[in-house]
C-alpha cells in the first residue's frame, strides 16, 4: 500500500514546509556570530557604501568595523570590491528598511549586520532547503515516507558547508540558494496538469532567480547555463518570452552596477581588476588540475563526509529516472561546476571546508533519496545508519564553522581544529547578536516539527 507524505487532514504539507523552514531559519540566526560579522565586513561595506552614501565605490566607511580591506582593487580613483554586487545590493535593500528604523552600522554594527544577514543568506538558504525537500520528496521511492527527503534536506542544510557559510551576507551562499529553488521551478515546469498561471509564475521566478544568480556570484555561472538548457529542453515556447524578460530582469541590477563603476554594463568586476584577480580565471594545466582532483578530496573527506555518501546514493536511482531530464541536468550541474573549479589557479583562501563546492552541496545530497529505492529493508535500514553517522560528523564540523567563524587563516590550515582549538584556549569570546531573540523561537519550532513527525508516523502505523 502507497502512503504518501503526510496526507491526513491533520498533517498539512504546507504547515510542514513551513516548519521546516523557520526551524532552520532561525537556526541559522542563532549561529551568526561576531567572528563572521566582523572577518567578512567586506559585504556590509559594499550595503553601507549603497544606502548611506548613494554610491557602489567603498571607501570613506565611517565604522573602523568598514574599512574596505581584502578582494578590492582600484578603478579610476575608487576602491570597488571584486565581487559581483548582488550581495551589496540585496543587503541594501534590507539595510535601508533597517536604517529608517534607527538602526545603522555606525552604532549597533553587530545587530545590525546580523540582521541584514539574516534576512538575506540565511533566509535565501533556509527556502533553498524546503525548495530541496519537496525536490527529494518527488524524486525519492513512492511510499518510501519523509526519511529519505529529510534526510536530504537536512545533510544540505546542517551538514554542509551551506550551514558554515548561512551565517554571512556571502555571495556564494546567496547563489546556491538562488540556484536550488531555480532548479526547482524548472523541475516543477516540467510537470503536467498546473495552469498556464501557475506555469508562467514559476517561469518567470525561474529567469529571475537564476538572473540574480550571476548578478551574486560568477561561480556557477556554468551551472546557470546548464538550467538554461534544462529549461529550454523541456521546449514550453510559450512560457520562453516570460523565462527571458524575467532573466533580464535579475541580470539588470549588474548591468547597471558594472556600467555606473566601469562605464560598460558587460564589464564584470573581476576582468576590470584582472592584474589582481586573474586566479578565477579558467586555464588548463595538468599540473594544476591534479593538485585541485587531490585537495578537493581531501577537503570533501574532512569537512563534508556526506557529500561522497550523496554521491553514492545517485547510483540507486532506477534507469527510468536516470534518463530523464531531471537527473541529467542534476549530474551536469556538478560536472560544470566540478570542471570551472578543477582548472582555475584559486582554491578558495582562507576558507571553511571546500567553498568553491558550495553550488554541488544540495544536488549531491539529493543522492540520499536515491537509497530509498534499495529493494531490502535491511539494506535500507543500513543505508539509513550510514546517512546518520556521516550526517552527524559532518554536522558537528559544519556547526563549528557556523557558530564559530568561517574565515580561516593563513591559508591550508585545518579550520575546524583550529576553530576548536581557540575555543578551548578561551583567547577568544564570541557573541551572538540575534541569539536571545530567536533561540526561543527555534525551540518552539523544533518541538512543533518533531510533533508534526510523530503524528506523521502514528499516521503511517494506523494506516498500514
């Protein structure tokens, strides 16, 4: 007997995804702490520079907490960040509502800038992981239940580098996320019975949000062109107009930057401080692309254990699902990734866990619903304790990133042992702005989810 997902009128799915999104939004809250806020300030610089002073360059911050350093270069006479400027720019936006409260960096710059980080990375990520479940929920084994799509969408969420990097108003977390629901809206396009509606909806959330992806971050821009051809693949003319202006749309704001700063819209950050930044650029050496295959192994191994166990788990998806467009774009989107960062010179300073693969996290993870379809329960029920194990040492990893800095340096050290070891020294005290604020919230939460799971499988065990 086939039992979906919570399909008593007790357990509303909607109620559920919801839950499931304020529980790991607001634990992401929690764990932003002082450490991140004052090591990555470059991203509140670039939010102040906007709201404040009308203009994308960053010097003349008054805060000693922004004072332009790291990733800028020079341009005609103004310092400007070798970034892509979605991340100024949406935290700007949140900035602005902030600062016509009386809230401003100057005077409350910790609560401030964790504010703004909640209401941009760590809310863009916690959807991100909903947009995720519901992925895994369809991919994974009829009847198989939530364990498999949870499973997945917490070893994304809390057990990968995404959860070390939630807690930063960074422009590759804001990416993934924008990627994921992306992919999402294209997976659900591809759907029949919706109304032409509700397909033009999701058509243009998709161009918009993959726009807004590459107007945050270059890294997966080779992912975005590989959802491009998912999207067309799927060969809804009629929706491509809609998918296009929209697509137009997230890319205006870079277009606008580039040609404010650089006086040419197509001039990305990156080319006009090339003399500087040049080791983003893509090359290809042997020697190199070695190099990379071993410190990304490596990097994977220590941070992120689940990842391979993802990986695996793509295996046992059966042929049928194999073929199809989904997984296909699921497994090209890695291998585009995995090719850009393989044959570039940089590998991510000063870093938490393997950064560069932050775009793979959620779409490796999507592996764990593979092992739904294992024929034996046993095998399931192993399968299962595997996915735990490498769930929780990768979540104890992670959560040390996350609550307790994500900025490594010098270079190649082991973050996490170095993380633990300053804690242990106590040298260090960090603080947590929105802690007090949103612990009691999560706990709420945490409780309402575990009932909604406990009645989920008193549900199941009445049923069967």
């Amino acid at each position: 007997m086939k039992i979906r997902l919570m399909t008593s009128g007790k357990l509303s799915p909607a109620r559920f995804r919801v839950l499931l999104f304020l529980l790991l939004w607001f634990a992401y809250g929690v764990a932003i702490n002082s450490s991140n806020l004052r090591e990555f300030d470059l991203q509140q610089v670039g939010v102040q520079a906007i709201v404040e002073r009308g203009h994308f360059y960053l010097e003349h911050s008054i805060p000693n907490q922004l004072q332009s350093k790291g990733d800028v270069f020079e341009y005609r006479g103004h310092n400007y960040a070798a970034k892509q400027p979605g991340q100024f720019m949406v935290g700007a936006v949140v900035y602005f509502l902030l600062h016509k409260l009386g809230l401003s960096y100057v005077h409350q710059y910790l609560f401030t800038a964790a504010l703004v980080t909640f209401f941009t990375t760590s809310l863009v990520l916690a959807a991100s992981a909903v947009a995720l479940f519901e992925l895994a929920k369809e991919l994974a084994a009829d009847g198989s239940g939530c364990f498999w799509p949870l499973a997945t969408t917490l070893s994304y969420a809390l057990a990968t580098t995404a959860f070390a990097y939630s807690g930063i108003a960074h422009h590759d977390a804001l990416a993934t996320g924008y990627l994921v629901i992306a992919f999402y809206f294209i997976f659900q396009i591809s759907k029949t019975g919706a109304s032409p509606r509700a397909q033009s909806l999701k058509a243009a959330a998709t161009g918009l949000l993959l726009g807004l992806t590459l107007t945050t971050s270059m890294l997966p821009f080779s992912m975005v062109v590989v959802c491009l051809v998912y999207f067309i693949s799927l060969r809804r003319w009629r929706l491509l107009p809609i998918f296009l202006l929209a697509l137009i749309a997230g890319l205006l704001p870079l277009f606008i930057y580039n040609a404010v700063s650089f006086g040419n819209p197509f001039l990305l950050p990156n080319v006009a401080g090339a003399s500087m930044f040049s080791d983003t650029f893509i090359y290809f050496d042997p020697r190199n692309l070695g190099n990379k295959l071993g410190f990304y192994a490596g990097a994977l191994a220590v941070y992120v254990p689940v990842f391979a166990v993802g990986l695996f788990g793509l295996s046992y998806y059966p042929s049928k699902l194999k073929r199809g467009p989904a997984f296909l774009t699921l497994l090209a989107l890695m291998i585009a990734l995995g090719i850009f960062v393989l044959n570039i010179k940089s590998d991510g300073d000063c870093q938490f866990g393997p950064r560069y693969l932050l775009p793979a996290m959620p779409f490796a993870c999507l592996g764990i619903a593979g092992y739904s379809y294992l024929s034996h329960s046993f095998e399931r029920r192993l399968a299962a304790v595997v996915v735990i194990l490498a769930g929780v040492v990768s979540f104890v990893i992670n959560l040390v990133g996350a609550s307790r800095g994500a900025m490594s340096c010098p270079h190649g050290e082991n973050a996490f042992w170095s993380n633990v070891a300053t804690f242990q020294s106590g040298e260090v005290v960090w603080t947590y702005p929105l802690a007090s604020w949103l612990l009691l919230p999560l706990l709420i939460c945490t409780v309402l989810f575990v009932v909604h799971i406990v009645a989920w499988r008193k549900t199941i065990s009445g049923s069967s």
